[in-house]
C-alpha cells in the first residue's frame, strides 16, 4: 500500500480514516516521530495512489501512545470536512477533503508543546462524529473528543460542529479510546496511561444520545482491575453489541470483552478461545504457544458482520468469522509471512537455507522457503534481539550468533552456535571477565564470529576472546583491541581480518585467532575512524568474499574499498556511489547509497567499477534500510533487510529479446 513511499518518516502511521460513503477513499495520518515530517496522505483508488499535504503539527507512529486513537476522523455528513486529533498542538481540522489545515482555535487543550527527547504526548487522542446530528451535505453538529494529556479534561463535546466545546462527564484517566455506533452511542475506553506499557487500570463508558455517560466496565476485569482498556468497537449490524480489548494486564492476560445488551452484561472471550497460527508458525518464537496477544489497542468488527472480529496484537493481528454467543472461538493471524518487522541483520550461507535471518523483538529465523513463514528455531538461547550472525565458510552448516535480551528476562547467554544450519543451538558462555570479574559477554554488544572450518570462534569482548573446542575453554588474543569484530577468511581457516581503528590499522591473524598483528595496507584512507561503526546492531564494515581466500571488501564513510591479496592493497570501488550499506553475492556487489541524486539499491558485476539501480519507484520501503546482502549461490540475487516492513528478496528480470 505505501512501498512506493520514499520518505522514511511517512512509514510511521498515527491514524486511518476510511470514506464513510466512498469506498474508494482512504486518508493516512502519516508520521514516525515528532521531530520528523509529518503529512495526512489522501488516496481516491483504495491505496494504489496518494496525495500527500505535509502538515505543520507533529505526530508519533512509532511513539509511545501509538494505540490510541482513531485521532483521524471524516464527517459522514460532509466528507470534506475532517478533524485531527493532534499530539502536541491541539484539535486541527480541514474542509477541502485534507488539502489545507487550521487550528481549532476554541478547542478547550491547545497542546503541550513538542516533548522532550524520547517522551511523547497523548494529546487529542481521538475524534468522532455522531452521524445523527447532521443530514448529509450539512455536516454533522455533533462530535466527541478525547484527551489523553496529564492535567488536562479527558473528554469534550461540541453540539455545534466544532465551534465550541463543553467537558463531558468522565473518570480521571485518560480518554484512549472512543467509537459510536448508528445510534449516536459513544463508547469509550480509559486507560491511566497512553500504552503500550504503562496503563496500571482504566475503565469502559457510554455516552447516549442525550450526551449523559455511565461506567460499564466489565464487572470480571475488577477483580483484577489491572491494566487500560485500548481497543474499542461497535457492531453496526446489531446495535448494543460492543467489544473491548485490555492491554498492560499482566498477571491474568489480555483479553477481550464482549457486551450484547448495551454494556450491561460482559462475556470474557479470551477463555473460550482458541488460536491457529499453523499458516505463521513464527509467531511460537518464544518457545511457548501463541497466546491471547499483547499491547492490543487495534479492534474492529465488520460492519455487516457481528460475527466477524480482528484484533492487533505487538506481533500480529488475529480474525475470528465464529463470535458466538456460546462456544469456542477460533482466532486464525489475518496476516501472510512475517510483517512489519525490523532486520537487524542477516546471512546467506554458501549451502542450507538460502537465509538465516536476525530479527528485533522477534530473535531470528531461518528461512528454507522465502515464500512462507518460517517455523522459529532460536531457542536455545532464545534471544528477543539477533544483532549478528556469521557462517562458516567451508562448513556453512555451522552458524554462530549474537544478541540481547529484554531487560526484564533473565538470561545466561547471549551467545549460539549451531552445526545443523540453524535447526538447534546451544548457547556459548565467555568465563568472568576484569576485577571484579563479569560476565561481559552478557551485555549483547560482544559480535561473535566464525573460521571458514567453524574450528575456531571469536567473541568481541572488552578483552577478545577465541575458542577451538566449542566454547569448552577459552583464551585472551594477543593484538586485537577490545569490542573489535573479527571476520573470517570464507576459504582459509587460518585467517581472520580486523579493523583497529583507533590506531588506524587493518590487523590480520595467520593462528586461527591467537593472535593479531598489524599488516602494510595501501590504497585506504588516511583515516579508518569511518569504518568503525557503532552500536550493537551496527552491520561489520570489513567484509570477506564468500569464495575467494583473500578477498576483502571495507567501507570506510560512504566509500567502499577492495582488496584482492588478503588487505595489501586496496581500490576505491565505489566511483561515484555514496555507499550506505553493502553486501556480497555471487559474482556481485550489492549497495544501498545515492547516485546521482538518486538514493536507491544497486549492483555491480565489475568490481564496483559501474553501479545499475535494481530497485524502482514501486519499491522503496519509506528508504528504511537495515541490511542488504547478495547470496553466493545464485547470481543476481538480492536481499534487503528493512526496518519496519520486513525482509524482501529480489532475482534479476530476464532479458527479453
């Protein structure tokens, strides 16, 4: 629907607003984070096409509070007339179908301000029309309007179509959440903070047409009365019917709510519930059975079907057509493969699958068929973070990994290897480290990698350390600087390469990792300080050919580098390509970086000598680019690893005559 988007911020997605009487018009409240652009994307052929209107006010798709909502709405009465629901900057609102933007001037919360780095607001968290105050053409006179800012009233209501505003009657939480139904009955959930994991309770409401609200929270959740209420929905088809979907409820589970009597009575649902996730078994990563879901906050029930639900989960979205009043309810994911997801890294090995993927939040898979979803196999140790992976190159069955793990876990490895291709694992344990002695290679940050025999392992600890016997004993290398990632010769299990950048060198080790030293490296810059990337999840800069003992590739800045006598010589290899991120295939050199002008992926059969765009305009992903990689095995072949809207894989198109 947006791979075509070519602005990274426009990816993070505040709010959707469908036409109430077009079917064909949909609006997209376009925005990743407060500081970066925002706009409200307007598409009259269900998304195949957009008009973006940047906008002046911030918005949070990948903040904090992400879930309230819909903050986006369309008067069915006049579907030119459209509200928003600001974070930081009050209630806006448009006439011309989006195309230009006010300030709501006499909204009683004007907005507080732009946050502070890593915070976010809730502010106007959702706007809504009553249908029944208005006759089409003249607009609605009716509208509701949450607010979920400390401090401030969670509810208001206009019986002028905007014009002014008066409180409504309501709990002292934030306001998370708000649907009405055909009747003009306003439901809304609250919640003590804005999600996805700081609402320690919250309550249900409705609102009738007269305006006047009353409690009807679900008399089971306060038993617990533990987390917020997130997800809201209305059936159209059988008024009095309504869902709600808890999120933060930690000790007895997420679960979802259904009233068929106005909210008077409250079935549990999650208890008679039943998931299939055999079509997308990746979502038993954690080793355990799909369960309920959490940080729900997306619900719906189709419009022209009660029996028709779906709700999202921080994994997935689950679809049930069997809402029963009695009996088991199947929930089946609503999706196809993994999606929406960041690659942190990834491999193609020389034989076995043709990708070993490193996920964010969802650890790693390895993919036999690249058209369906992997079965997860990162358990032992189970990882939520994959932040390096290697192979060996002689014995590409043998793989080893790196990762973190949420804080609140415990966790005795961050470390794996496996001799099966990524089938099972064992976890690797570097003894206590320095006075007093720690165990550094729990922090995540230490990259491990491989010899092309997968004899030897080395793990980027404060002191370097190698293994020969499988991670049975270990001992510290001579001459590599601490956290310095070593890479391994693919043919030559002997040798390893590293960059020190701090003294400016390229270290090479002929012992299988003992030991480093520094070797004469020309045609580099006079600086490496560029090469040395930061961060856990960073990809290594210093790359070897798959199939070449010898055969070295460095980026050092947006340059790229290339030597073909183990690092004594190097050449640019990049011309005019500013490089962002690299990888090798068979035969091929594959970059993300600009050329020309032209930020895009590209591919070079001639050593870097030349660069053609693979990519297209169809194809852009919002530019957010975590890995690329080619695969040894097949010529032309591409993978991207992006973060946010998952793994592609891509041939070249064959000639035609």
């Amino acid at each position: 629907m947006q791979d075509d988007q070519a602005v990274s911020s426009y990816m993070g997605i505040e709010s959707i607003a469908p036409d109430p009487v077009d079917a064909n018009i949909v609006y997209l409240a376009a925005g990743m984070n407060a500081d970066q652009p925002a706009a409200i994307l307007r598409s009259a052929d269900r998304g195949n096409t957009w008009r973006v209107t940047p906008v002046p006010f911030g918005m949070g798709g990948n903040e904090a509070g992400r879930g309230l909502g819909e903050r986006l709405a369309i008067d069915p009465n006049d579907t030119r007339r459209l509200f928003f629901g600001s974070r930081h900057d009050g209630l806006w609102r448009s006439d011309d179908a989006g195309a230009t933007w006010s300030k709501v001037a006499r909204f009683p919360v004007i907005g507080l301000g732009r946050p502070a780095p890593r915070t976010s607001h809730g502010g106007v968290s959702f706007v809504v029309f009553d249908p029944n105050s208005g006759k089409p053409g003249a607009g609605s006179q009716r509208i509701w309007a949450g607010v979920a800012d400390p401090g401030a009233a969670p509810l208001f209501r206009s019986d002028d179509g905007g014009a002014t505003w008066v409180r409504a009657p309501a709990p002292r939480l934030f306001a998370a959440k708000g649907v009405t139904d055909r009747r003009g009955v306003l439901w809304v959930g609250f919640a003590s903070g804005i999600g996805p994991s700081d609402a320690n309770t919250g309550a249900v409401w409705r609102y009738g047409p007269d305006g006047r609200g009353r409690d009807v929270t679900p008399a089971a959740w306060r038993e617990s009365a533990e987390g917020g209420f997130l997800g809201v929905a209305a059936a159209a088809s059988a008024p009095g019917t309504v869902a709600v979907t808890t999120i933060d409820r930690y000790k007895a589970g997420d679960t979802l709510w259904l009233s068929r009597d106005d909210g008077t009575n409250w079935e549990d649902v999650g208890t008679r519930s039943q998931r299939d996730v055999s079509a997308t078994p990746f979502l038993l990563h954690e080793g355990r059975g799909a369960d309920f879901g959490h940080w729900i906050s997306g619900l719906a029930i189709d419009p022209f079907d009660e029996r028709h639900l779906a709700y999202t989960t921080g994994a997935t979205v689950y679809a049930t057509n069997n809402m029963r009043p009695a009996g088991r309810v199947d929930w089946t994911p609503w999706t196809i493969g993994i999606e929406q997801t960041a690659v942190i890294t990834l491999i193609s090995p020389s034989a076995g699958a043709p990708i070993v993927s490193g996920f964010g939040d969802l650890s790693g898979f390895v993919h036999r068929n690249l058209d369906r979803s992997p079965a997860p196999s990162f358990i032992d140790p189970y990882l939520s973070n994959t932040n390096t992976l290697d192979y060996a190159g002689r014995v590409p069955s043998v793989i080893v990994r790196s990762g973190s793990l949420y804080a609140d876990r415990p966790r005795t490895a961050t470390l794996g290897r496996s001799d099966d291709g990524g089938r099972t694992w064992r976890p690797l344990r570097v003894p206590p480290l320095g006075n007093p002695p720690t165990r550094d290679d729990l922090t995540g940050a230490a990259a491990i990698t491989v010899s092309a025999d997968g004899s030897a392992m080395i793990v980027a600890t404060l002191i370097p350390h190698v293994t020969r016997d499988g991670g049975r004993t270990w001992y510290p290398i001579r001459g590599l600087p601490g956290r310095t990632r070593a890479v391994g010769d693919k043919v030559d299990p002997a040798l390893f390469y590293a960059v020190d950048i701090e003294s400016n060198r390229l270290l090479m080790s002929r012992d299988a990792g003992s030991s480093f030293a520094a070797i004469p490296a020309s045609g580099l810059p006079e600086t490496l300080k560029p090469a040395g990337r930061q961060g856990r999840e960073a990809q290594s800069a210093l790359t070897a050919a798959p199939d070449r003992s010898g055969e070295l590739w460095l980026q050092a800045g947006q340059q790229l580098f290339h030597s073909i006598d183990g690092g004594l010589h190097f050449v640019l290899a990049s011309g005019s390509l500013d490089v962002e991120l690299y990888g090798l295939g068979k035969d091929s050199v594959f970059a993300i970086g600009t050329l020309g002008g032209l930020r895009a992926i590209w591919r070079s059969s001639d050593m870097g000598r030349s660069w053609k765009r693979i990519d297209d305009d169809q194809h852009r992903w919002g530019g957010r680019y975590r890995v690329i990689s080619g695969d040894p095995r097949r010529p032309g072949r591409v993978y991207v690893g992006t973060d946010g809207r998952g793994l592609f894989y891509g041939d070249p198109v064959p000639a035609t005559r």
